[in-house]
C-alpha cells in the first residue's frame, strides 16, 4: 500500500504547538498523516495557512509512525508578541 506524503516548506501550526520542557526555545507539533520538511534549513512559520508570517524556525527532528508526523522545531525568531 502506497504512502501518500506532502512536502511542506511552511510551519502551519494551528496554535497546536507545545513547548518542550528544558530545551530553549524548541517546540513539538503533531500532524496528521506523513509530511516531509526541510532539515535544518531557516522555514517561515504561520498560524494559519492565509495568516502572516509569525517567526522563523527549524525544524530539528521528524518522526513518522503510524500515519502522524511528529516535527520538533526550534523557535529562531519571533515577529510579534502573543
């Protein structure tokens, strides 16, 4: 059975992002299904897919299993306050 994959070159968290204890500035987000995202390469990160801009990061680590994707990404810049 084929495994269907998206490549992303945004961060579109959904406000689902959740701060990982004793790791500065790094963060974790789970995705439905497989997504594929630039290792170690500066990517814009966003709310919403028609939101502004909300900071730059990079993604750290990616792990698939059983039709999820878990991205750990470390916050590099922020352009607004919360």
């Amino acid at each position: 059975m084929s495994m269907p994959l998206l490549i992303e070159w945004k961060l579109i968290t959904h406000g689902k992002e959740k701060r990982i204890a004793n790791k500065d500035n790094t963060f974790e987000i789970t995705f439905d299904g497989y997504k594929l995202f630039p290792i170690d390469e500066v990517i814009e990160i966003r709310r919403q897919h028609n939101s502004d801009q909300i900071g730059n990061g990079k993604i750290v680590e990616l792990t698939w299993r059983e039709d999820k994707t878990i991205c750990r990404f470390k916050l590099l810049s922020l352009h607004n306050v919360n």
